[in-house]
C-alpha cells in the first residue's frame, strides 16, 4: 500500500475526496489543530479547513458573513484563489453570538481554467466571544493594589473604579492597579469597589467590508471589592511586595515576572514641610534600576499617596495640587481621578523628575479615558541571571521659598507647590529598603506535547500533525497561543536552526499563518515565531523567539509498508 511518508492523524468525517461537481464539505473551524473538538464560542478568530475536491488544480473561494445567506451587506470578508483546503484568517472579528450562530463561513471550488464552479458549500455556523472562565477573577493582592486573573489574548486591561466622581477607566498592560486616588491627599475609604475588563489589538487597517464596529474589549467583571486594610507606620517606606503574575515577599529568591509587576511598601510618616502643615497623606515614588546600588535608573513611577504604585498605560500621574487653594479643593472633594502633571517635581539632589507614565497623563476633555499610551513596561532582565531593583523614596510637599506662606489677610499662601524626594534611591537601597525581581517576555508557545501544525495529505485533505517532528506533503499551516502583552506576531522561515538564515518572513496580528512551502520545497525547514509588545521600551518591543520547530515537507514522496 502507498501511504505518505507523513506521521498524521486524518480527519473525521468521509474520506474520499467528492466530485468537484458537488460543493465542498466538511467545513469546520479550529484554533491550533484541525482536528481539535469544536467550541461553543471561540475567543478569537479561528482557523479553517474542509475536505477537498476530487479534481487536480484550481483553487477556493472563502467567504464570511453575519447571514447564512451570504447577501453582500453582511459579508466581512472574502477570500479566493486558495490554493489548499483550508484557509488561516488574519483578521480580528466582533465579537457576535446568536441563536444558535452569528457568524458564517462557506466555501466552494474553482477549476483552473473557470468553467467549474461548485454551488457553495453548507453554511458553517459559530459564534465568536470570551469564553466563560476568561472574565477576570480577582485575586489576592497586598494593601494599595488590586489584582486580577491574566486572561489570554488579551493585550492590555481597562480598569474601573465606580467610586471614584465621574470615573472613567485607565489601562494598564500588567494584571495589578494601584489605588492612588482614594490614598493621595486623603484618608481612604474602608473598602474599594472595582471592575476590569480585558482589551484586545485591532489593528488600524482590519477593517471589515461591510463596515461593523469591531469591539477590542472583554466584558466588563462583576463588581469587586478590596478592603483598605490599616498598615503600621514605618520610620521609612520599607518594600513588602513585588506583584503581577508572580508575588515576590523580603527574604525570598525573586520571581519572573511575565508582566511588569506592581510595588508595595509599609507606609510612613507624611513628610510635613511647616508653612504647608498636614496635606491628607503620605506620598511615595517608586524607582527601578539595573544594579543593586540603585544607579542606573530604568524606571521613575508617579507620585502616590498609596502605599502601593503600578504602572498605567493611560490616566496615570495625577494632576497634583499646585497650591494652597488647590490642596483644600482636593482634600475636601470627592474621591476623583484629576490626570494631569505633576507640577514642579524633583529628586534630592534637586533635578527635574519626569515619570514614565507622563507620556499618557493629559487630562481628557470630553470624559473619556486619554488616547496618549505611556511606555510602561520594562524590558527583560536576562532571567535567571539577571535583575531589576527597586525601591521608594518619600515625596513631600513644599512651598515655593520665594514666596510668603500666607498672606496678610489671613487666607492660605497662593505661593506654588512643588514636590521634592526626600531620600536618594541610592541610600534606599544601600540601607536594605530595596526587593530585586526579574522580568521575561515569555516565548509563544507553538506546541503541546507535539508543535500545532497541520497541512495538506497527497489527497488534498488537511491533516493534523501527532509527531514531534511534523511531516506535511505540502502547505503547513502553523499556530501558537497568544503571547502575554503581544499584539503581533513576526514568523520566520530558515532552512537551518543554526546558524539561523531567515528565508521568508511576516507580520500577522492573528495567531496562525499558511507557510509559504509547496511541494517544490521538499526537505526540512525551521521556523519561529515572536510576539511585538508596543508597550515596551523603544528599540526593545520585540519579544523572545518561540524555540524553533522542524518541519519536513515531502512532497510527492511515498514510502512502501506493509
């Protein structure tokens, strides 16, 4: 018997390929594996294959739509000229449900010279949305944060506060939120409300053909809450806790950290200056380095009243009060986020402080959350070697010198505000008040005991790879699971793992691709994939390489068995 020399598993259904008289059938979706059980909802856009036609070349025609009737304005997007049975989307969908499908697939056959043409196959029917355990779920976190469960796919989240005067969300790419509003120049309430939802890439060109509205967000969670629990005072802010995925504690070997984490602290004494007198709490800034001594600067976080500060892509420094008048008006409002610049601010040796959330600190003026996006994630450390460092220094508030502290009329001091650091992170540091943590960008993972790979059988079907090494006769068809923070992919191609010559590559925002390998290209191949965080510092948004996966092509080969 001639069987191909590819270690595969075939999919179910009939066997024979049908005659392209008839239309294809056997159309279904998948998300790493043709042969993987069907869903009830898929979390993104899955993939798609069929059983072919009997004859020898032509290509498909693929289409999606919001009606099994295909009519032209509920198409979303079309395909032709496939050259396989099977097609990998590259395109974000809404998120739809109906009853029992709101969306719809179908597929026919075109011979190469155009005049057979088959009717279009059944109607495929699916249903695109969160899956019911992706709802964020809050988890443990230390006072002054929040923390949720990551959700995958998801590459940032929004976070909610109700209690907070006209709330709007602020996004951030890590799982923690710190509580700075209900902390800063005020006494917290003794519990927090909050909510989160997941927020997904849409790139600017995936535009659909009939024009419907795309959602980048998750569902919103149920309503959380976090009591305000009371700390002792410490003579200094003294670190208790590294937080994200990961929850580092004093005296224990540091984490990896897969998101940037968030900072804890015992809380201190409010740094009071003598013409300003109390302003409602202590302040803080967080700082990250590179060394243990706390020199080389990476990171320079906000000034919190929390004892707690994690990094916001959006709404993230607070517009400070910047005199007299002001502290009064904010010590005496409601609990409100007020976005905007810090005012004057510098360290202790008297140079301007610039925090890296300023990049997405300009108040809204319409209400919604600010469109600017801080680079706030920090690059990988060379985990488990290397580290990162932080430490927190105390803030306190204090009067232009220049002018008097109060007025002859007895009203309060119109003289300006300015923020200065009271301690050099150095000294923190070097006293003991410092916590090292590591930070890696995980590689995509693109297999699961076997790499997620299928492609094309000699008879056309599409097939499921089962070896650690796949063998496809033509066309495979790689995917992998979304990276955490990643809102693109780069593939590579190289006919060797080592040295690594790139032969082919591209950018997709979906999560498979077809690679580019016919029966022309009989042999083995490697490939790789990585995922892009814009998140991340310039020059450093590209993640780590998946580990390198063989594939062999055989093309028109067979082997003999018995």
């Amino acid at each position: 018997m001639l069987v191909p020399s590819a270690s595969a598993m075939i999919l179910s259904g009939p066997k024979p390929p049908h005659s392209p008289s008839a239309a294809p059938h056997g159309l279904h979706a998948f998300l790493l594996r043709p042969d993987e059980a069907a869903q009830p909802y898929y979390p993104r856009t899955p993939s798609f294959a069929w059983n072919p036609v009997a004859a020898q070349g032509g290509t498909y025609d693929f289409e999606l739509a919001t009606s099994r009737t295909f009519s032209d304005p509920s198409v979303l997007y079309s395909y032709s000229k496939l050259q396989i049975p099977a097609v990998a989307v590259a395109h974000q969908l809404p998120w739809m449900t109906g009853e029992p499908y709101a969306l719809w697939a179908h597929v026919r056959w075109e011979s190469a010279n155009g005049k057979i043409v088959t009717p279009w196959s059944t109607p495929f029917g699916f249903n695109l949305r969160w899956t019911d355990d992706d709802f964020p779920q809050q988890e443990p976190a230390p006072p002054g944060l929040i923390r949720w469960k990551p959700i995958e796919g998801a590459t940032a989240y929004q976070v909610l506060y109700p209690q907070l005067h006209e709330s709007t969300p602020f996004e951030t790419s890590t799982n923690v939120a710190d509580e700075r509003e209900f902390y800063t120049f005020k006494s917290p309430p003794t519990t927090i409300t909050w909510r989160v939802r997941a927020v997904r890439y849409i790139a600017g060109q995936d535009k659909l053909k009939n024009g419907l509205p795309i959602q980048e967000f998750g569902p919103w969670s149920r309503l959380f809450s976090s009591p305000t629990s009371y700390q002792a005072e410490t003579s200094t802010p003294t670190p208790s806790a590294t937080v994200s995925d990961k929850w580092d504690k004093p005296g224990r070997t540091p984490a990896a950290h897969e998101l940037t984490p968030g900072f804890a602290w015992t809380p201190s004494p409010p740094v009071v200056d003598p013409a300003i007198g109390d302003v409602g709490s202590s302040l803080y800034r967080v700082y990250v380095f590179s060394d243990d001594h706390c020199v080389n600067q990476i990171f320079t976080g906000s000034i919190v009243g929390s004892p707690a500060f994690a990094p916001r892509m959006t709404g993230g420094t607070l517009q400070l009060p910047q005199d007299m008048t002001a502290v009064a008006a904010w010590r005496g409002s409601a609990y409100s986020r007020q976005t905007g610049s810090e005012g004057r601010a510098v360290d202790a040796t008297g140079l301007t402080v610039q925090p890296n959330e300023a990049a997405g600190s300009s108040a809204p003026t319409d209400g919604t959350p600010v469109d600017a996006v801080a680079q706030v994630d920090l690059w990988d450390s060379g985990w488990p070697t290397g580290r990162f460092y932080w430490t927190v220094v105390p803030v306190s508030a204090e009067l232009d010198g220049t002018a008097p502290a109060a007025t002859t009329t007895g009203k309060p001091s119109t003289a300006a505000i300015e923020y200065h650091d009271t301690a050099l992170p150095q000294d923190q540091c070097e006293a003991g008040f410092g916590m090292g943590f590591g930070k890696v960008s995980a590689p995509v993972v693109t297999s699961a005991g076997t790499p997620f790979v299928s492609g094309l059988a000699p008879d056309g079907r599409v097939v499921a790879s089962v070896a650690k090494v796949p063998q496809v006769h033509d066309s495979p068809l790689v995917a992998w699971r979304p990276a955490v923070g990643a809102t693109t992919y780069d593939i590579e191609l190289s006919r060797q793992r080592y040295p690594w010559k790139k032969t082919w590559s591209t950018t997709t925002a979906a999560t498979s691709v077809v690679l580019p390998l016919g029966t022309n290209s009989v042999g083995t191949w490697w490939y790789r994939v990585r995922g892009f965080n814009p998140e991340l510092p310039a020059g450093a948004q590209d993640m780590s390489w998946s580990t390198p996966v063989r594939i062999k092509v055989t093309g028109d080969r067979f082997v003999l068995v018995k």
